[in-house]
C-alpha cells in the first residue's frame, strides 16, 4: 500500500492526532484514538469495501506503519470501534475537519450541492424505515444520509446518517447552523431538488437571507397552466455551456408566492426532457439563463455521490444503526477531502473523480527503509509516476509527529 504514503504530508499538515483529540474519538490502550482514526480512514483511502475485507491486507506493514502502529487493527476491533462513536463525536469531528482545512480553502463557500442518498438494505429488520432508492426506482427498506458538497471545491464538507422519516425536513436548517457554527457566517447560496424540504423551511432560508435555487413539483395544476401559455409568453435564452447540447431553451418567468413569501419561478422548455422543468428560487438578480446553468451543475453532486458508491463502497452498508452509519460517512468526507486536497498537487487532476487518482497515483506498491530517525520510501516504476514526481511532493520530507517525529522521504 505504498501510494497510501502520499498523503501522510496532508495529514501531518493538517494535524489529523488533534482532529481525534478535538472529537474526543475512544481509543484503547493499544490503540490511541488517534491511531484508530488513521486506521479507519485508511480503510476509506484504499477502498476497502468492508471492514472485514482488511484481513486481505492485515499482513501488509505499509498499512500499519501509515497508522502508526505495527499491524492494521483487525476486523473485530474496526466492526466494534464505531459502537463507541456517537453523534456528537461525529459533530466535533466534522467540525475539526473544517476548522482544519479552512486555510487551505477547500470550501470556496460561494455555493452548496444538498442532496439526501438512501443506502439500501437488503435484510429484514423491523427498525429500518423505507426511503426511495434512487438506482432501484423504488421504497426499500435503507438507511437515509444527508450530504452537502462545496459546488466550486467539489468536496464533502458535511453529512448526517442518524436520521429517521419525518426528519427530512429539518435536516438543512441542521446544516445552515453547522456551517454557521463552524465558519462564523451563514452558507450563502443553497442548491437542492424539489424534495429535499418543504415551503414552510424554504420561506425560513428566506428570512434569514440565504439565496437557495430549487425545482418546484410538476403538480397537475402546474404543468396545466404550462399548456395554457401561449407561444408568445415564451422566450429564448442562450446558456454559456459550450459542451451542452441544449443550450437554447424557452423560459417563461412569473412571481409567485409561498407561505407569504415571493419568489421567482421559472418554467423551462427544451432542456433534453420531455416534461418542462420548473425552477422555484428567491434570486432576484441572476438572470435566467444563469440560474439554469447554475442548476444543471447541480449534478456535481449526483457524480460525486456515484463516486461515492462506487470508490468509497458508500452503498455497503456496515450496520443498520443509522450511527454507526453516521461515523461511516463522516470518514467519507474526510477522505474526499484528502483526495481533493492531493489532487491539487498532481497536473491534470484537480478536477478527477477519487476512483481515478487512486487507479493512476494512489494504488501503487512501494520499498520503505525504516532508520532511527527516517522512513524512505522508493516506489516502484509505473506510467504515471513522472506526474508524482513533477509534483514536487518528493523533494519535501516531513516529520511525521506519530512516527516518534521521524522523517518521511518520498523518493521515485
């Protein structure tokens, strides 16, 4: 697991043994909180499915030595390590991951992706609710956690697994006050679907100032007066997506007003669907035709979610405790970071999906020597090692404070 040694330099920055202190993660004799963080968000990195998939890897002492001890924990003390998590270690964990990387800006902050994911269940258990799977186009019994993704940055900088139906509502209000807990100010401008919450929550964002850009139901009554419209109503705009193959539709703008507040609403033709879309917002500055760009990225998202899935293994449920899940997708957020974070450094990449990096950069073996006071690691030839070398990340050593202060050496 030697590509995993690339980001020992992130985490010797960005003091990962403080964000276990400041959580107030458990720990054990053997293994220090700290170090039982490094070996879960291990897991995280090398896309290991499950915790028991790590007995595949236990021999490997790259892996225990990134965690600071001799050997990986096993599968037994990684299944159980998150009994001991609650909610508001997950809180103040996430709240650490943000204080820490705030200087790095991360999060550009300007705007937010919100969407909510439903990770299935496939077992019969009385207490896990029903949500709509979104792959399977249907009610499943799941587990539903929220995500919130920094639009610019295309990081995770928030998520919440302990949710139960009902609570849907809420949850984006729960992420305005983190996000003003955290970074002093209110999230400037929110992007979500049409279900995320409701009119009542919609008209609180407005109150407090907070500029959001959703999709409104196609109800009957709406898509109706759509087809009352005449051809003259309509109007053409132009979207500045070159790449986009719809990028002349018909918009149709009117006010309307929800739980007593106004807001714009915007009906949308020719866009690629067959039903027009209906764009709900209390932006009253952006033009229409930035406002539709502006939701068509909302898919980042959607393709960081799938990413999720698919790298991080986010659909592999590890229990049907919402909390134990809650800890679970916290580590993801973190380990997004990491990977968004380290592909700054590597040309070409800034924009690569995590399952990419990991391929090409990240899942590469390497030689370690460890002396009194060095640790050197060789890795071996690979095509794109020249774009790890070029990175300058190999001409940094950095004393890594787990490792009795010894120096990390990267070397090609």
């Amino acid at each position: 697991c030697g590509g995993l040694f690339l980001l020992v330099p992130e985490l010797v920055r960005l003091g990962v043994d403080s964000l276990a202190a400041d959580a107030n993660l458990p720990g054990s004799k053997m293994i220090p909180p700290a170090c039982a963080l490094r070996a879960a968000l291990a897991l995280k990195l090398w896309s290991v499915e499950r915790k028991s998939h790590v007995m595949a890897i236990v021999a490997d002492e790259g892996m225990g030595l990134f965690a600071g001890l001799n050997a990986i924990p096993k599968k037994s003390y990684l299944s159980e390590y998150s009994c001991r998590v609650g909610p508001q270690h997950t809180t103040k964990l996430l709240t650490a991951w943000n204080n820490q990387v705030s200087a790095d800006q991360l999060f550009d902050a300007s705007s937010f992706n919100l969407d909510f994911h439903s990770v299935p269940y496939y077992g019969e258990h009385p207490l896990v609710e029903r949500h709509y799977v979104s792959m399977r186009s249907r009610r499943q019994p799941s587990v539903l956690a929220f995500l919130a993704q920094d639009a610019e940055g295309r990081a995770f900088c928030y998520s919440n697994a302990n949710l139960r139906k009902g609570e849907e509502a809420e949850e984006i209000l729960r992420f305005v006050s983190f996000w003003k807990k955290t970074h002093g100010e209110l999230p400037r401008h929110l992007v979500f679907d049409s279900q995320l919450t409701t009119h009542a929550k919609l008209a609180q964002l407005d109150e407090m100032g907070i500029t959001f850009l959703t999709l409104r139901r196609r109800s009957p009554k709406v898509l109706q007066e759509i087809e009352k419209l005449p051809a003259s109503a309509w109007r053409t705009v132009e979207l500045d997506v070159p790449t986009r193959r719809y990028r002349t539709p018909r918009v149709f703008e009117r006010k309307v007003t929800l739980v007593g507040r106004t807001y714009r609403q915007l009906y949308v033709r020719d866009l690629g669907h067959e039903e027009p879309t209906v764009i709900l917002t209390n932006d009253s500055k952006a033009s229409a035709a930035k406002l539709i760009t502006r939701y068509a990225q909302r898919m980042l998202i959607e393709n960081a979610l799938s990413d999720a899935v698919r790298f991080f293994h986010m659909n592999a449920l590890s229990s049907t405790v919402g909390l134990k899940v809650d800890f679970d997708m916290a580590l993801l957020v973190i380990a997004s970071g990491l990977y968004r974070l380290l592909a700054r450094h590597m040309r070409g990449y800034r924009d690569a999906q995590a399952r990419q990096i990991f391929r090409d950069l990240i899942d590469m073996p390497a030689d370690v020597h460890i002396g009194e006071s060095e640790v050197t690691l060789r890795f071996h030839r690979r095509a794109h090692l020249p774009i790890i070398v070029a990175s300058g990340l190999l001409d940094q050593p950095v004393k890594v404070p787990w490792w009795n202060d010894a120096v990390l050496r990267l070397t090609a």
